[in-house]
C-alpha cells in the first residue's frame, strides 16, 4: 500500500490482498482467491496480470486466465 499511497493511486483501488489474508503463498492460489471473493467475482471470469512464472502458476491454479507482463529488463523490443 505505501508504493500505492507514495504515487497518489490507492484511492483507486477497491480491494487490496497482502501477506496478512492469506496463509499460503504463491504458487500456491490463495491470494487469487481472496481477492476475487472480495470483490464477489468468480475466479472463472477473472484476468491476471503477472510479471512473475510463479505468479502465472498461483493464476492458473485460481482457475483464472493470465498475460505475463515482463520486467522492463525482460522486455524485447
């Protein structure tokens, strides 16, 4: 939430889901979940955006579709 609040844009999320509402994590799906729960969405009709392979199997797992956004440093032009 600080990265959020430091560039003036947490006002502009609904939800939030860190370390402290989940048990296990990635790959493991849990953070995934809670999320769409909070938001009373199904996991089915969810989009993750990831920039980690990990991150991509936790999405998976959720049963929701992914993209892979790479780090800048990954990224081929």
């Amino acid at each position: 939430m600080k990265s959020l609040t430091t560039v003036s844009l947490l006002h502009r999320f609904e939800v939030l889901v860190g370390h402290e509402d989940y048990t296990r994590s990635k790959p493991a799906p849990d953070a995934f979940l809670v999320g769409a729960e909070r938001l009373g969405i199904a996991p089915k009709d969810c989009l993750v955006f990831e920039d980690t392979e990990m991150g991509i199997q936790s999405a998976t797992a959720a049963g929701m579709a992914s993209v892979r956004v790479p780090p800048p440093l990954e990224r081929r032009y």
